[in-house]
C-alpha cells in the first residue's frame, strides 16, 4: 500500500467521512473522527496484545513527525518492550523528596491495605515530616533518621518513638521497591535506639486512685476542661475504644431508651454492636449535649482542626500534662498527680475490666462489653450477644464508679472548651 502524503492527509483532514481510518503503513494510521481533531494511531502487537498507541493530533503533529514517533516505537518493539507500557511509567509523577514518598506510599499502600491508615499519617506529619519531609529522598542518611527519634524520645514517648522508627523503616522500603534509593537510612535502627522495649502493659486503677486522679481532673478543671472529665467518667463505665468514643455521633445515641449504636464501620471489630447506657453514662451524655452547642459529634473540636471531633491524642495530652509531661516543649508543666503512677487512656478501659472481674461479672459478658470477640470454642458456638448482662454490667460497675469521680462542677465549669 503507497504512503499517504501531506497533501493527501490535508485533504482527508477537510473532506473525509467520519470515523475513518487511513493507513501509512507499518501500523501508522491516519484517524479521522465525527468530533473532535483527526489523530495518528500506531497499531501493533506485544507480549500484552494488539495494541492502539495514539501519538498526536493533527494538524499540530504532521505527517513527517508522525512517523518519526512510529519509528522511535518499532524501535522499543524491537528492543522486546511495549511502548504503551513505557509511555504509562514516563506519566508517573516524579517522587523527588520524603514528603512525596509518603504521599505515593499513603495512595498505594496504606490507604488499600489498613484500617486505619490515619494513624501512620498521623505519626509522619508530626514526627517524621517536621525533620525530613522536605529532604530528597536519597539525601536522607541515619544521622537523620536519629535526630527524629532523640526528639520524641527527649520528649519521653517511647511508644511513638518504637511507632516512628517502624514507619521510617517501611517508609524507605518502599522507595527500594520503585527504585528511588537503593538503601534504607532506618534500617540499622532497633528499639533501643527509639523507645526501647516496652514492657507489658497491665496499668490498672485502683478505686483510691481512681479517686485521687478524678480530684486532681476536678482541682484543675479550668485547665483539664470539663469534656475531658466525662469523656474519661464515660471510659470507666463504658470500657470503649478511645476512637470510638471520641468520634462518637449523636445519630448513634438513643438516650431515651439508653442505648449506644456503634456501627460496623467504627468498630474495631468490623461488626456493629448495641452498648447498654447505665443512668450515670446517660446523665453524662446528657451534659455533652448541651455543651455540644448542635455539632453531630459527641466531642466536637474545640480548636481549629481539620478534625471535627475531639483528636486522638487531646486526652492522653491533658492527662500527661497533669503529671508534668507535655511532648515538645523543653519547660515541662509542675506535676499535680504527686506520686500516682502515670496512666493512659487506653489503662481506664483496662481499669473497667478490672472493676467488672472484681464484681463478679462473667468473663464472658466482660469481654463482649469490650467489644471483644470470643475466642476459641466459645466464640465459634456462643453467638449470644449478651445485651441485657452486659446492660447489669455495665450498671454495676457505674454505681462503683460514680461515688470515686462525681465531684460536682461549679456553675462557671459548665462552659468553656477542653
């Protein structure tokens, strides 16, 4: 078949029927369509198939230049690659610093395969990012993976230091994987050079201490911020999740019937469950209500924040502060705690299992008002859900609870924010 020529293609560009293809032979064609500009398409076959390659638009690529890009793509053809293949590399945007990186690893990673991949996001933006983020990814060496890690630990977290280096690891992993460095500056790291072994963690409460915190929360009430009180009143009775709590809906609560909806999509667990308000926890959502001022979440923000409801670490923060730690500043707080042994959030749920043990509740029951499935046997044949033991439960453990954390607040507390 002759070759087209410039005045032929011209013409077809003006005259010819729409959709119509016009060859120039070894796979170059010349498309003319019903809308739109005419177009030049290589046709070919690979190792993926028979192929369409469109390489311009006419008239802004002519027939000569047409023809030299078919060339260049025989050309790969030949060489045993696939134009298409490479072209969809090429288009790929360029990862140039550790900013980027985390954001390609976010999309194509994390994002797919956790559940919450807020909490690595988390930990780069606010650890991570601050030191590094702007670095180009093969400039980043172990002295600066250590200058990261010597922050938190200067700041004594040694939770989040162990958590930081962890992602830095799988951070320069997977810049290897798409060959962007070939080492891993974190990789000579261990968990003594972040937060060291952690030890077990069994921190419970005992009803004394439970009572000497929930003074000092009430003493410095004006500081500590009254949402936080009930939020941690609510854990000791509740024994939830801090996520689940703290991101809790007021679409959830029905507190005419006394009864907390936490959906699928919310729970650890991947499966809804119906949480039993004892009075005590429905006088405290009460409260929240008004002091809500009309936001759909339980806990809204107080501050500006990209976050409508309270954050994931606003009360570990409050209550650290009251035992004289307070990450990132270099003047630490006055400890009003004294010689209570520190304790966290997630150490109020435990306290609500110890509680329940101690009561008498059936480990069964206590374990499914933590949200917990079953294990073993049990959890394959008893499909129970437990509401109303878990309902006497959670009632038992609020009526020993409200004597050792109800401290009136005075009228001006009512307002105000965390």
């Amino acid at each position: 078949m002759a070759k087209l020529t410039a005045t032929q293609v011209q013409s077809y560009a003006r005259t010819a029927a729409a959709n119509k293809k016009y060859s120039d032979g070894n796979g170059l064609y010349f498309c003319v369509r019903k809308s739109g500009m005419p177009y030049w398409m290589l046709r070919y076959t690979s190792l993926n198939g028979r192929r369409e390659a469109t390489l311009g638009q006419y008239p802004s690529m002519t027939l000569a230049e047409a023809r030299l890009e078919s060339s260049k793509m025989q050309l790969q053809l030949q060489q045993g690659e696939d134009p298409l293949a490479i072209r969809a590399i090429e288009t790929i945007p360029e990862i140039q610093n550790v900013n980027q990186l985390f954001q390609d690893w976010y999309a194509k990673d994390l994002s797919r395969r956790l559940k919450h991949p807020n909490i690595p996001k988390r930990v780069f933006t606010k650890e991570i990012a601050p030191v590094i983020g702007q670095l180009p990814i093969q400039a980043v060496r172990p002295t600066h993976v250590r200058e990261v890690l010597e922050r938190i630990r200067e700041s004594n977290r040694p939770t989040i230091a162990n958590d930081t280096l962890m992602y830095m690891k799988q951070l320069f992993r997977h810049a290897i994987k798409l060959d962007l460095t070939l080492n891993n500056p974190a990789a000579a790291f261990t968990v003594d050079d972040a937060g060291g072994v952690e030890s077990s963690k069994d921190r419970m409460l005992s009803k004394e201490e439970i009572h000497y915190a929930f003074s000092v929360f009430h003493t410095h009430i004006n500081s500590f911020g009254r949402d936080n009180y009930l939020a941690c009143c609510l854990f000791l009775v509740l024994g939830v999740r801090k996520s689940e709590l703290c991101e809790a809906m007021w679409r959830e609560m029905d507190l005419t019937a006394g009864v907390w909806d936490l959906p699928k999509e919310r729970s650890k667990t991947g499966v809804p469950i119906s949480i039993p308000l004892p009075r005590q926890a429905i006088a405290w959502f009460n409260e929240l209500q008004i002091r809500a001022c009309g936001s759909p979440y339980v806990f809204p923000a107080r501050r500006a924040s990209h976050r409508p409801h309270m954050g994931p670490d606003t009360l570990n923060r409050a209550i650290s502060k009251l035992f004289g730690r307070e990450p990132g500043r270099k003047k630490q707080p006055p400890n009003k705690m004294g010689k209570l042994e520190h304790f966290t959030v997630h150490d109020l749920r435990r306290t609500f299992r110890s509680l329940a043990a101690s009561l008498g509740i059936a480990g069964n029951v206590a374990e499914r008002c933590l949200n917990h499935k079953l294990k073993g046997v049990e959890g394959i044949y008893d499909r129970h859900d437990y509401f109303e033991e878990r309902r006497i439960a959670h009632q038992t453990v609020a009526d020993v609870v409200e004597p050792l954390v109800n401290f009136e607040p005075a009228s001006q507390h009512h307002t105000g924010g965390r």
